[in-house]
C-alpha cells in the first residue's frame, strides 16, 4: 500500500521511553511521518518529541487517551493523509507489525487492530487484565456481532473511513476503545485484526496494572452498554 502513512502517537509522561520508540520507527519505516500528541506531558515529553524531529500537537491539558488520538486523526486528515496509523509511545508495540494493517486497508478493511492474542510470544498482560479483555471481546460479540480477540489494542491502521469515525464521532476521553468499535459496526465499516507481537509496557505507571485493570475493565463494560445504546448523533462531531 503506497498511501501516506501518518503515525500517531498519544502520549502522556513518556519522555524516558520515546527516543526508542521514534528510532525504532525510523529505521523500520523511514517513508512514515510521525506526529506526537502530546497529552499534557509535565516530563518534557512534547519537548523532547520536538528533539527528535517529531511534529507535534500539544494540548492545553490532560484531555484523555481519545482525545489525544482523536486530535491526531483530525490532523492527519486536514493535511491530507491517506492512512492513520496510532501506535503507544510506552515501547509495548512492534514496528514490524504496522505492515499487516496496511496490508489488510489494501484488501478492503477500514479499521486494522493488531492483536497480541493471534501472535505467537506475544506479551499478554496480567492475569486480571487478560480475564477482563475476554470478558470484553465477550460482550462486544453479543452487542455487534465482531468476533475480535484483542478489542481495546492501542495499535490500529484506519483507512479513509475509518479516518472520518474517529475524527467526527464521539468518543469517552478515557475509554474509547469500546465506542469506536461499537460506532465502526453501527457505520457499517469493515473492521479486522492482523497478529502483532505486543511487549510488556515500559511505563511503570501505566493505568491498566494491578487494582487499576479491574476499574478499567469495569468502566470499559459500562462504556460499551452506553455505545451500543446510543443515538445516531454520536457518529457526528
């Protein structure tokens, strides 16, 4: 797929994880740009993005995990971009693993999710947070008929479709995971999942460990009801 490829990556406090995450970019995709959202950083995190020759979006304040990929989408489609590709800034993604998802918006898919579930020594979390993601793929198959082994994973590709959902629909700041999914099949897009090889997650503050995982999963459920139950508004900005 010969698209431009934007690479989106939402951070907060990440600034000792990403020059890793942007050189491994580099050298396994030199043809992608790279924008860093930063999400009301207080390490120096936008700063250090700047360092790196990254483009930059920064936020007035913490405004949340989908607000920070959903200012990038917009970017990317008011410059043009073809495809959107959002990759963590915590070194839990593979670089390799964006080539599938590109592969598959070739074939027809609007919303590519890498899925450490379909690869082989992929890294799967913890115990609690494993238990809660089937519980969630569970519910998600009852409500909309996907049949998706790893629903809330960070590293997506979207197509032109896909694009337009995330850039306009509406969307939890903290938990979106489960009301693009919802509004993807509501839209009638083609959703799909390709293996990536996901790594343990080198930001030791990350909201999804210990106590944490069960009140994500908890409020990723109450998330999901509330999108299935939604109005048709929800899928305009």
């Amino acid at each position: 797929m010969n698209d431009r490829v934007l690479v989106v990556i939402p951070v907060w406090n990440e600034a000792a994880n990403l020059h890793g995450v942007v050189m491994e970019l580099r050298r396994a995709r030199p043809y992608d740009d790279l924008l860093v959202v930063d999400d009301g950083s207080t390490d120096g995190s936008g700063e250090m993005a700047r360092r790196l020759g990254c483009r930059v979006v920064a936020l007035p304040f913490r405004l949340g995990y989908g607000a920070a990929v959903q200012a990038g989408v917009k970017y990317g489609l008011r410059r043009g971009y073809e495809v959107t590709v959002t990759f963590d800034g915590d070194g839990q993604h593979d670089p390799a693993d964006v080539a599938p998802l590109l592969e598959a918006l070739g074939e027809g898919v609007d919303v590519a999710l890498g899925s450490r579930f379909l690869a082989p020594e992929a890294y799967h979390g913890g115990l609690l947070r494993r238990g809660g993601r089937r519980l969630f793929s569970l519910l998600l198959r009852l409500l909309t008929g996907l049949r998706l082994t790893d629903p809330t994973s960070g590293l997506k590709a979207l197509g032109p479709r896909g694009q337009a959902l995330f850039a306009l629909a509406r969307f939890p700041d903290r938990f979106p995971d489960a009301d693009a999914l919802v509004l993807a099949r509501r839209a009638r897009l083609v959703v799909a999942e390709r293996p990536a090889r996901m790594r343990r997650s080198q930001n030791r503050h990350s909201m999804h460990g210990g106590a944490r995982a069960v009140a994500y999963t908890f409020n990723m459920f109450l998330s999901l009801l509330v999108a299935a139950a939604g109005r048709e508004s929800d899928l305009r900005g």
